[in-house]
C-alpha cells in the first residue's frame, strides 16, 4: 500500500438528519485517508426517490463541515449516475451473470409463505433462473420483469474483516439478488460496487449492519472482474440506555450538538474514542488523531454513547482554548439570546466562566450577568440586608471609589478590609453584592466578578440598590 494508494469513503442515504453513529463512519474513513495522504470521497446515496431530499442533503453537508469532515471528491449523487449503471446491468445479462425474472410480488409473497409454513427461509426459489437443460416458464404478457443476480449455487465466500476477523457465508443461504426493478432502476447493492469500482475505493469503514450485505457485494465485484475492497464493519454504538443509537431511539441530530455549544474538535474526540482507542489516552488534538489512527485498534464491542463523558471531553476543550478563538465562538451564542457585548471583555468574561461550563451556550447564559440589566430577587435579597451589611455595602463602595487600581487582588483587599471593620463573614457581604451587581445569587470569585464591570458601573448599583432597599 503505498502513501497516495488508499481511497476511503462515506456513503450516506440522505433520508433524514445524521446522528452520531451516522457521523462517526465518515469520522474513521476520513481519519484512515488522511492518516495515509490517500483520497476521501463524499457519495451521496440517493436511489430511495421517494424518501431522499435535499434538505436532508444539506443536514449531511453541513455536518461535515461543521466537524472539519472535508471531502477530496464529491459529492457523488447516485442519481446522476443511472447511464453508467445502466451500462454495467447490460454487461452482466450479456455475460449471464444476471437474468430477468418475471415472478410478479403476489407470487413472491405467496412462496414465502409456503416457506415459512414448512419453517423454512423465505427466499427465492430460482424459478426464472436459468439452468442447462431446464425450461423456463412462459413469459407473462405485460410483466416487466426484474433483474436478478445469479448468486453462485455452491461453495462459500468469506472475507478478512479488519474488526470482525475471517467472515464467512454459505452461497447456499443467498438467493438471486434483485439488482433492478421493473422500471429499470438499479438496487442498493448493485449501485455500491459499481460505485466503489468506478470511484477505485480500497478500504469500505461501515457500520456492521451491512455485513449481511457484503458476500452478495463480493459475489458482484468478482462477476465484474474487480477485487473487493479491504471491508471494516464498525459494531454499532449504543445510546445510553443500551438500545441501538438511532433517530427513533431519540438520538440527535449532528447540528443540534453544534447549536447546544458543543465545539467540532471536541466531537471529534469523543466520537474517535467511541470504538478505537490509542492507549489510555483520553484527550488528543485532530492532528494526533490523525496520526494514531489505524485499523487495528477498533473495537470488536458495541460502543455506548455517554452524554456526561461527551460534556467533560467538551468542557475539557473549552477550557484549554485561547481566549480570541473561546470569544469568538462565543458570540453568536449570545447574539442568539439577545445579549450584546459591551462593556466587559467577552474574553475576560469567558475565561472567568468558562469553569462553570460544559458548552458555549452554558458559557453565554453565564456571560448574561455581565450583558444584561441585573435584575435583583427583592424577596431573596430582602433578608440579606439588614442593617449592618447596608453599612457595610456603604463602606465598601466608597473604599471601592477611592482605590488606585481596579484589579482584583485590590478589590479583594478592599473586601477584607470592610468586613473586618463590620465583623462580617465574606458571605454575609459576597451574597447580596452579587445579587445587586449581577442580579444573581452565585458567581466565581465576587473579586473576579467585580473587576470585569466598569468601576462606575459597579458603585452604581450597589448605591442604588441600597437606597431601594433603604427606602421600600
């Protein structure tokens, strides 16, 4: 395998919005190209005409923008692609690899009843197969009839999977696979593997809910003289209540993760860590990921999605990041809720509060306390003022007014310094400056709090807010 030889790709069916367990089989191929220097092919899957739209299309698109998931080709629409399959069904009946088969739908369910009753596996019976010496049945007037795949009748085929080991199946357990309908259009397994061939896919990294699909895959690839490509069939992941993570199963969207504040490097990070590891390592940059990534190291277990590990991960990037970039992440979520910056520094902010929080949306829900009018709880505040802590509040605004420096650590000594005039506990005082100055009951260090708000506006509301007490 040389560095440029590897070819991986993502083939969703646009169908509805993409989950996690969605993203993360774009999230393995894409780090297996890069880990290679090998290609990255976006193909869009959209043969279901009736459940395929473009708004699902643009769900897919953007989530993998958003993740940083980018694409050397494509997309890929399968639609677009109906002459070459159209070709490719007409090289194979030439070749007698495919037959057309006129057993109508009633026939076919009536068969699997039999079946069944006899407790057998429903499966075509091969009557329109054609065989030496057999006699096939009368052609029906008016049936457009479908194509079959001529399944090989005896013998087995198995492949190396990269997560599952040596996969093995009976020919004897596959019946003809329809590779057209009656109106010409071409079938789900057929389209993949003249796709794969055409667009010279090396390794396929899915989810093993296709592994049912790939012995009917290989059998086409062979009949087309191509080789199968190197299979990885990803276990599935699981939601937190064990069951099979899926959009009926309450998963969510991709981009509700984004619109929730969560950040695309951290996403990428948990879901990496969701069936394959590196070691003990928990935290890693895309980069290193990229780096590690192979296919050795995915697991052969059902992963189980974990939203409180997924929040410490985010928590984790949020906290790390540059003060600029944590800003400017920020923004639209306090655009959103109506906030504006001024004033304080969003940066300062940010990085006061950002301990406190898990996503960004957390963060300028947070950032409120600095970008809105306070609005104080009179009944919660009421029982914090008596009498000596008013005197205290007098005191400490006009130590505050008369300080050399506004910073914290002068702040701080000006706090201390009132509360040992008035024999108060930091409480006593912290609880109801916070309420008057933010208009809430808890916050960081009330120090910290206090130097990010212009000094005037500080002195402000903590002499207003007495005198509205004072005078109630």
């Amino acid at each position: 395998m040389t560095s440029t030889s590897v070819r991986t790709r993502f083939a969703p069916s646009p169908t509805g919005f993409i989950h996690l367990g969605n993203i993360r089989s774009a999230l393995y191929p894409w780090a297996f190209a890069r880990h290679h220097g090998g290609q990255f092919v976006l193909r869009i899957e959209d043969t279901d005409t009736e459940r395929s739209t473009q708004a699902a299309v643009d769900v897919i698109l953007e989530s993998m923008q958003w993740m940083g998931l980018h694409y050397d080709e494509g997309p890929i629409y399968q639609m677009q692609r109906m002459q070459r399959y159209r070709e490719v069904l007409a090289q194979l009946l030439e070749a007698g690899h495919a037959y057309p088969c006129y057993m109508s739908t009633a026939e076919l369910d009536a068969l699997r009843e039999r079946q069944m009753a006899a407790g057998l596996k429903p499966r075509y019976d091969g009557t329109w197969r054609p065989e030496p010496g057999k006699t096939l049945p009368a052609v029906p007037p008016g049936v457009q009839p479908v194509l079959r795949f001529r399944t090989p009748a005896h013998g087995s085929v198995s492949w190396p999977d990269r997560v599952k080991g040596q996969v093995s199946f009976d020919n004897a357990e596959l019946d003809d696979l329809v590779i057209a309908r009656p109106d010409g259009t071409p079938t789900y397994n057929f389209c993949v593997v003249v796709d794969d061939i055409d667009m010279r896919i090396t390794h396929v990294i899915r989810g093993d809910d296709h592994v049912n699909n790939t012995p009917r895959q290989i059998h086409i690839f062979r009949a087309l003289g191509s080789e199968a490509p190197v299979y990885a069939h990803l276990p599935t992941v699981l939601n937190e209540q064990g069951d099979k993570l899926s959009k009926r199963s309450g998963a969510k969207s991709v981009l509700q993760y984004r619109d929730e504040g969560y950040v695309a490097d951290a996403m990428v990070n948990y879901l990496a860590r969701l069936g394959w590891s590196h070691g003990d390592e928990e935290l890693f940059s895309r980069e290193q990921f990229v780096q590690w990534f192979d296919l050795e190291h995915l697991g052969r277990s059902a992963a189980q999605f974990d939203g409180e590990k997924l929040k410490w991960v985010n928590a984790q990037y949020l906290r790390a990041m540059e003060p600029q970039r944590l800003a400017q992440l920020l923004r639209p979520f306090l655009e959103r809720l109506g906030l504006r910056e001024q004033g304080v520094s969003l940066e300062a902010a940010a990085v006061l509060l950002r301990e406190r929080a898990s996503t960004l949306l957390e963060i300028a829900e947070l950032c409120a306390m600095f970008y809105a009018e306070p609005a104080p709880d009179a009944q919660a505040l009421e029982p914090l003022l008596s009498a000596p802590v008013r005197e205290a509040l007098r005191a400490l605004a006009a130590a505050l007014e008369g300080l050399p420096a506004w910073d914290a650590a002068s702040v701080g000594a000006a706090l201390k310094q009132v509360l040992g005039e008035h024999k108060l506990k930091m409480p006593q005082l912290a609880m109801p400056l916070r309420h008057l100055v933010t208009g809430r009951a808890q916050t960081p260090s009330v120090d910290a709090v206090l130097v990010l708000f212009a000094r005037e506006t500080v002195l402000q509301r903590v002499r207003a807010g007495i005198g509205a007490q004072g005078s109630a």
